[in-house]
C-alpha cells in the first residue's frame, strides 16, 4: 500500500472505583500505559499496556486483559516472574485488532495469595477501525478480500466493480471521502457520502471496464482509513 498514514496514540489508565489502584495483600497495580499505533483499521507491531506495581515476595503474576463490557473474554495474556520485593515493571503486548474501548487489565499471583487491577483504555484513531474491505463484481458480491497481502483478482470482462467498506468502530468525522483510481495514479473521481456503519461504492461503465489494477481509497478528516484494490485480467 503506498500513502498510509498512521497514528500514535497514548491513553492512560483510567481508576477504578474512584482509587489509584484496587488491590488485595500481596500485589498492587499503581500505573498502566496504552501504547497504540493504528492502520487501516490494526494495531501495528509494538502495541502494548506498560505497567508498574509492587509485590511483598518474589512471585510469578500473570497480567489478563479484558473489555470491560465482556470479562468472560480475554483479549490478552502473559505470565512473568518477578525476582524480588518491591517494585516491578511489565508489558503486557496487544494482538492486531483489540477494539477501541475500555478494558480491565489484571494482575494475579500464581498462589492466588494477590490480584490488582486496573481500568485502560485502547483509544480509537479519528478515522475508525474498519473491517477487511471487499470487493465485488456486482452489488449482490461474490465478495473478495486481500489474501496475504494479494490484492484480488477478477478475470474477464466486467462492465461493473463495487467496493465494501464495514467500520468496526466509527469515525470521529460524519463525511466519508472515497477515491477511485486507475493504475494507483489516474483519478477517476471522488464521492462523498455520510457516515454509515457499512459503505458501498461502484464504478459502471456500459462497456468493459478497462483490464488493470482499480484503487479506492477511503479518507475521513484527511486520513486513509483504508484502502482497497483489485485486479481486472
């Protein structure tokens, strides 16, 4: 993909219960750190929860995250051994595409003799976290999405090609900028439509659309949010 733009973002722990920490006699959680940097819709490598506590023995803790409003689920896990008393720092490393939104983040002592936790927050990029993008040689699909970082490909004549776009968590903006190209330089035009929770957009010709690569870039306050392209054969 060329022209991405990505962004870094940085939230920090929420209290809980109105405290600095919640804890029980063994373990405390005193700080936790979201660091995320999203593209087109996943978290980049490196995105992770730094935390510091306390211990009042060597122990081995194991650090949960949860959403909030989900405890039965668990987004990420580590266990760790900390050496001595007092002080103690960790990460904890986020997978691809955690929802933006709020999360539990807990401490545990592998002797249940002491849990902490925390509230965080994974923070939502301005221009929403959307789904893989489809593609289509009618409105009605086949749908296709990339495979491995390969575009789609369609063989034959098309006189008609339609892109899906589904936010998994929406913009800040309500105006949704789609550009389509050919060849990644030509611009065929531009469409500007209100936010919606699923977008679709089409180019229809009354003749076989031309053979090549097709490009739609999705922009909302000057970011690409995501872009698609397909290949015509």
């Amino acid at each position: 993909m060329k022209h991405i733009v990505a962004l870094t973002l940085v939230a920090l722990a929420l209290p809980a219960g109105g405290s600095a920490h919640l804890w029980t006699s063994g373990v405390t959680l005193d700080d936790a750190t979201v660091h995320a940097t999203w593209r087109q819709g996943w978290l980049q490598p490196g995105a992770a929860i730094a935390f510091k506590g306390s211990v009042d023995e060597p122990s081995t803790l194991t650090a949960i995250l949860r959403p909030a409003a989900h405890r039965g689920t668990v987004t990420a896990k580590k266990t760790f051994d900390v050496a001595q008393i007092g002080e103690f720092t960790g990460t904890l490393p986020l997978p691809p595409r955690p929802l933006p939104g709020r999360y539990t983040l807990r401490i545990l002592r592998s002797d249940a003799a002491g849990a902490a936790s925390l509230v965080v927050e994974v923070p939502a990029p301005p221009e929403g976290v959307l789904d893989r993008a489809l593609v289509g040689p009618a409105m009605a699909g086949p749908w296709q999405s990339y495979n491995v970082n390969s575009a789609p490909v369609f063989h034959g004549s098309h006189d008609e090609l339609w892109m899906r776009f589904h936010f998994l968590s929406p913009p800040t903006s309500s105006v949704v900028e789609l550009i389509w190209k050919y060849r990644w330089h030509i611009v065929l035009g531009k469409v500007y439509k209100r936010y919606k929770h699923v977008l679709l957009t089409y180019a229809k010709s009354g003749a076989p659309l031309a053979h090549g690569t097709w490009v739609v870039t999705l922009r909302i306050g000057g970011r690409i949010a995501k872009q698609m392209d397909v290949v015509l054969r």
